[in-house]
C-alpha cells in the first residue's frame, strides 16, 4: 500500500500514465496527475475525484523548461515534499529514415522526451532528498533495439534507460530509488496512430511471441510496485514487459 504517499506522473491523462494514476491511487495515494493537456486533464482527474480516488490535476508540458521549474515551485508550495515520480510523458515521431530525419523533428523528440524527462529528475529530485522515494522512468524496447523509421524516439528512449541508471547511482546514498520500465507494443491511441492502420497494427501484433499487444493496465502494476517498500532493494534496474518481443 502506498497510504499517506505523494505521487507525481507525467503524461497521465490517457494511454499508460492514466492506467498508473489510477494505480497509485486504488493503492492509497494522493497523485498529481500532470499533462500538457488540461481539457483531457481535467475530465481525467473528475472521473478519477468521482470514483474516490485521490487525484488532482496540474498542468505541466515537460519540454519546456520554466513549465518544470514552476510545476515543482508548486510541489514544494504546497507539499514540501513527494514520494514517487514517474516520468511517463513523451511523444512518439515517425521520422523515416535518419537521412529522412528533420532537424526540427529530431530536437522535438529529444527535447520532449529526452530533455523532459531530464529537467523532472533535475528539479524533482532535490524535493525528495529528504524523505528519498522512487523515480520510475516509462522507457520502450525502441530503446534497446533499433527503432526503423523513428530514429529520434529510438534515441531518446535509449537515452532514458542510462539516465535511469546514472541517476539511480547518484541518489542510492540518498535512499531515492531510481528504475526504468521498457514497455514493448502497448495498445494505446498512441501506439495504434504510430502504426497507420488497424491492419498495420495487427501485423505488428502478430510479430510478437504472444501474438497480441499489452494493456496499460499489464504496465501499471509492475511500476506501482516499485514505488513500495517491496522493492526497497531495486534501483538502477530496467524491467521489460513486452509479450516477448526481445527474447
């Protein structure tokens, strides 16, 4: 359980990070849900509010760098301290090939979901230092394995899994855990738009061991347990859940 527990997760109204908001809450805890997104944000949160659960909406775009510092102005405001961050917002860019790769395309990915991801751990971590808590940071087997046709995601999901690590080696001595989730094919309107068609979306199901693609809700139990004192000897670890497509 996770009762009295503060939790942060970007990118939680739809898709994985909503399956984790929820998560956390039915476990006890108070979750600032945060997204660039503050209609879907909002409805999200009411919905959550409406079935008991403990959430509350807070916008925030991690791209840019003042929406970050002032996002975590108003944690410390209000809370002083958190428990758990989970760095789940990102974006998913169908590029073409590198030679086919804008400049513009490439710096958004990186900046949205490389550098995003960076300036949560850079101004979050300093309001955790003195209770420690868990980092869990939402990676992709894009980010193990070649990414065709999507260069920059591949790299910025790559670039995840070593922050994951270097920060999980700074921070031990702080009792702030860090680990890295590496979903595979996920069926989210994300996922399911990246692909182009529903007949494109089967074959892509049908490449993997299981044959089919995961559910949110296959995500979101392993992170919310390595928010809890379960997994108090976990860090700088990554942990894939794909059906079996990396095997």
């Amino acid at each position: 359980m996770l009762t009295d527990k503060i939790a942060i997760v970007t990118g939680g109204a739809d898709g994985i990070g909503k399956a984790i908001v929820q998560e956390l809450a039915q476990q006890g805890a108070k979750v600032i849900l945060a997204d660039r997104n503050v209609i879907l944000g909002e409805q999200v949160t009411k919905t959550f509010n409406d079935n008991k659960l403990d959430v509350e909406f807070q916008k925030m775009d991690i791209s840019k760098s003042i929406d970050v510092i002032n996002f975590f102005k108003i944690i410390k405001e209000k809370f002083d301290v958190f428990d758990i961050l989970i760095n789940n917002a990102g974006i998913y860019v169908k590029t073409g090939k590198v030679t086919e790769t804008s400049e513009l395309e490439w710096n958004l990915s990186i900046q949205t979901n490389l550098t995003g991801t960076f300036l949560c751990c850079k101004y979050g971590i300093p309001l955790m230092e003195q209770k420690g808590g868990s980092i869990v940071n939402i990676s992709s087997g894009s980010g193990i394995k070649g990414s065709y046709n999507a260069a920059a995601y591949g790299v910025t999901k790559a670039g995840i899994i070593h922050l994951t690590k270097t920060a999980s080696l700074e921070f031990a001595n702080k009792n702030i855990r860090v680990n890295c989730v590496v979903p595979g094919l996920i069926d989210t309107q994300q996922s399911r738009g990246s692909t182009g068609s529903a007949e494109a979306f089967k074959k892509w199901e049908a490449g993997i061991p299981m044959q089919r693609a995961g559910k949110t809700n296959e995500i979101a139990p392993l992170v919310t347990f390595l928010c809890t004192n379960g997994a108090s000897y976990i860090t700088g670890s990554e942990f894939q859940i794909n059906g079996g497509s990396l095997a």
